[in-house]
C-alpha cells in the first residue's frame, strides 16, 4: 500500500481508500498517533471521573445506616457505566496503535456495547425506574439486541459500508 501510494504521488495522482479507509503516515508502531494519544487522553479523563464519582458517593454524601448503601439509588449502574467507557476508550487507544483484525473487532464491540448500555441508562433515568424487576424488565430486550449485535459484527460482517461517504 505504501509502495503504491509513492507511485501514485509521483504521478500527481490522489490517494485512495484502501478497505474503506485512507492511508496513514505511521510514527514508529503507532498506525494513527494522534487518535491514539487523543483516545488514551480520554481514557484518563473518564478514570478521574469515576474515580471522581466513586469518592463522591462512598466518601462525601451520606449513607443509609442499615446497610451503609448509598441513598442514591443509580450508583451501580453508573459505576458500570464508567467501566464500560474505560474499557471502550482502552480498545480505541489499542486500536489506533496497532490495527489488526482483533483490536478492531475489540475496539468496535466495545463501543456498540458502551452505546447501547448508554440507551438503557437513559430509559431507566428517565423514567425513574427503581424496581430491580423493572429494570431487568425494561433493560433486557435491548440487552439481547445490542448482543445480538456484537455477535452479527464479530461472527458474520463487520462492514463500514453505511459510514463511507464517496
């Protein structure tokens, strides 16, 4: 890809895509140093919010005295929240260093599950949803949708056709 891009260069000729993306000028490993710095940034910044939550909620605000759990009642689901964007901005970091089929599949399944995670949070702060039946209730079709997603992107085709605009 390198050798024809030089040609095509020398030619005055534009790039082209290669696979549905544009060739990149690679930094020693890194395939996209910029995203990749600008990913781990991220990365940094989401742990200091959840750690930033975490002091908030076990060490600032009140407790219930029974059983010493918090009084706000979504703490869970955002401490999950939090983990699940850790874990979708770590892929993103990886995936901009080195690109290969793992780390795409890695980098995009997380962020599908980070998104869809993020709607069933929405719905359930939204509508003020307590009850842990009614959450599991309301949260399981989309969880099965959004795994049935990951496993039709991992196992069948993880296709970018939608996203490339000629």
């Amino acid at each position: 890809m390198k050798q024809r891009e030089m040609e095509r260069e020398a030619l005055g000729l534009k790039p082209v895509k290669y696979h549905g993306k544009w060739p990149s000028k690679h930094v020693f490993v890194f395939q996209a140093p910029v995203s990749a710095a600008l990913s781990a940034l991220t990365l940094v910044v989401q742990l200091y919010g959840w750690l930033s939550f975490f002091r908030l909620v076990y060490y600032k605000l009140e407790r219930r005295p029974q059983s010493r759990r918090p009084y706000y009642e979504f703490t869970g689901l955002w401490h999950i929240y939090g983990l699940l964007s850790m874990i979708a901005w770590f892929w993103n970091a990886i995936f901009h260093i080195w690109n290969s089929d793992l780390t795409e599949k890695l980098n995009q399944s997380s962020a599908v599950a980070l998104l869809g995670y993020s709607l069933i949070l929405a719905i359930l702060r939204t509508f003020n949803v307590k009850g842990e039946a009614q959450r599991v209730t309301a949260a399981a079709p989309l969880l099965a949708f959004v795994t049935t997603h990951i496993l039709y992107l991992n196992f069948y085709k993880l296709d970018y056709g939608l996203i490339n605009i000629r």
